[in-house]
C-alpha cells in the first residue's frame, strides 16, 4: 500500500548535494541528470528523514493526492 | 528496509588522512587534486553529480561529525548563502584565490619569490608549518604548490566545519565550488 505522504523537491532551491540521498532509507531519491534530486513516487514512504537533512530546506512532505494534483 | 553500507560510505575518513599526511610532509597536499579533477572529469563524461552524492569524502565528513556527537543542527541557511549570485560568487572568489595561488608558484619557479613555508588560512592569517619541509629534493615551486593547494583545501574545510555547526551539517555544500561547477557542467549538458 502506498504512503499517504510524499516527499516533494523544490528544483529552483535544489543544489544537488546529494545529502537526501544519503538519508533517504528506502533509496527513493537520486539525481538522475545531475541538477536536481528526483523522488521516486513509488518507492518513498514519506518518512520525512530528507527534508529534515536537506540544507537548503527544499524538500516538503506533502500528501500524495497533492502531489497528483500538482501534477495534472 | 536498512541500506546497506557500500565501501564509498566510509570515504569520510579521506579528508582526515589527507589533511593527517599534510601535517607531517606539505608534498601530500598534491594528493587533494584527485579532488579537484575526478568530479569534473565525472560531470563531464555524464556521470552527473555522482562525486557529490558518493564519492566525497568531505560531504560525508560534516554528515558524520554531527551524528556522532549526536548533535545534528536541524536550522536551515539564510535564503542568500544558497542562492545563484552567492555560490557563483563564492566559486568567482574561490577560482581567483586558485589563479593567484598558482602565480605565486609561477614567481618561485621563475625565481622571483622564495619559498613560503607557512598555511595560510581563509587567506588572511599566516600558520608557521615549516615541520611539514621534510623533503627538501623536489622543486622549489612543487613545495610551494603544495603549501597553496593545503591552505585552500584547509580553508574551505574549516568554513565548512563552521557552517556545518551553525547550520544542518551539509551547508557547505550549498555553496561549494566543486558542487557549484559540477552542477553547472550537468545543467549545460541538458
Ligand atoms: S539535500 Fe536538498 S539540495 Fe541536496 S540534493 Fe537533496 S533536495 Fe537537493
Ligand atoms: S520522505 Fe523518506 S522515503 Fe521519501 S524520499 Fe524522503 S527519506 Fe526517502
Ligand atoms: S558539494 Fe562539495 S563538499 Fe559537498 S559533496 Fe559536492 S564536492 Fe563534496
């Protein structure tokens, strides 16, 4: 079952230091092109442990059907 | 789910080792290359920001000092130390002090300046280091090199430990040259 919470990362802010990398336990964040992190969807559980780390405090948890609207 | 730890988790033992070696012999100082040119090399060939989400062993450093005194500052920057003119800024300064380190092993080379045996820290205040002269055989200007490259590697570590403890631990990768220009390289690529 998915979490009801997502991590989401604000581009513009991200600096791709990878410190979320490090923290995410369920390895959900890379970053695939080098200039900004990436959530996977599926696999985060919304656990909040990025955005907690993260220096630039761009990562926000937010709800998934958030996320989905966002999106649309 | 627990990760695993993979070999290059323990890499925060790198920055120890270097500045360790550089305290007993200067030459070591020319060992910090490896990372000035390995995560440009990496962003180049399209490896992205591997060296900073794996491989840097300074990054790993300001995770691991605070989790081991337990005392992880959980306040985030000012809104300026990570914006665009800040870090381009602070890469500008960071490049210039490189160039005028490397004209100051240019005039000990040519011979119109001796050799300076000491570390200059944040490129003010002068630390005698001459105990660190041990291999007086090599070229004058390869030591002098080597006292340049340590203080600037010994500089940004110390900036580095001082936001890491006003701050969350990794701040000074907010505003690191190498993380400024790698990412920089990647968002050209794009
Ligand atoms: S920790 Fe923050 S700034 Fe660093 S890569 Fe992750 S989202 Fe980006
Ligand atoms: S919220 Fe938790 S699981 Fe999701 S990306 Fe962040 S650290 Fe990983
Ligand atoms: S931003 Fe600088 S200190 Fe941080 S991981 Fe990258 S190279 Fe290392």
């Amino acid at each position: 079952m998915k979490s009801k919470n997502i991590a989401t990362v604000n581009k513009s802010v991200c600096v791709s230091c990878g410190a979320c990398l490090d923290a995410c336990p369920m390895s959900a964040i890379s970053t695939p092109d080098g200039c900004y992190a990436k959530v996977n969807e599926d696999l985060c559980v919304g656990c909040g442990k990025c955005s907690r780390i993260c220096p630039t405090g761009c990562i926000s948890i937010i709800k998934r059907e958030e996320q989905q609207n966002e999106e649309n | 789910m627990k990760k695993t730890k993979k070999w290059y988790d323990y890499l925060w033992i790198w920055p120890i080792v270097y500045f360790s070696l550089g305290y007993f012999n200067i030459l070591f100082a020319w060992l910090g290359m490896i990372d000035f040119i390995v995560p440009l090399i990496i962003a180049g060939c399209g490896g992205g920001k591997a060296f900073c989400n794996r491989y840097c062993g300074r990054g790993k450093l300001f995770a691991v000092i605070p989790k081991l005194f337990k005392k992880e500052n959980k306040k985030v920057a000012p809104g300026w130390m990570y914006s665009n003119i800040f870090r381009y800024g602070f890469l500008i300064f960071f490049l210039t002090m490189f160039g005028s380190m490397v004209y100051q092993t240019y005039l000990v080379f040519a011979g119109s300046a001796s050799l300076k045996t000491a570390v200059k820290l944040f490129w003010t205040f002068k630390v005698p280091w001459k105990r660190a002269y041990t291999v007086t055989s090599v070229p004058a200007w390869v030591t002098q090199f080597s006292y340049g490259f340590y203080s600037l590697m010994l500089t940004s570590t110390l900036i580095g430990l001082i936001v890491m403890a006003l701050y969350r631990p990794r701040t000074w990768c907010t505003f690191c040259p190498m993380g400024t220009m790698t990412q920089g390289i990647c968002k050209l690529k794009k």
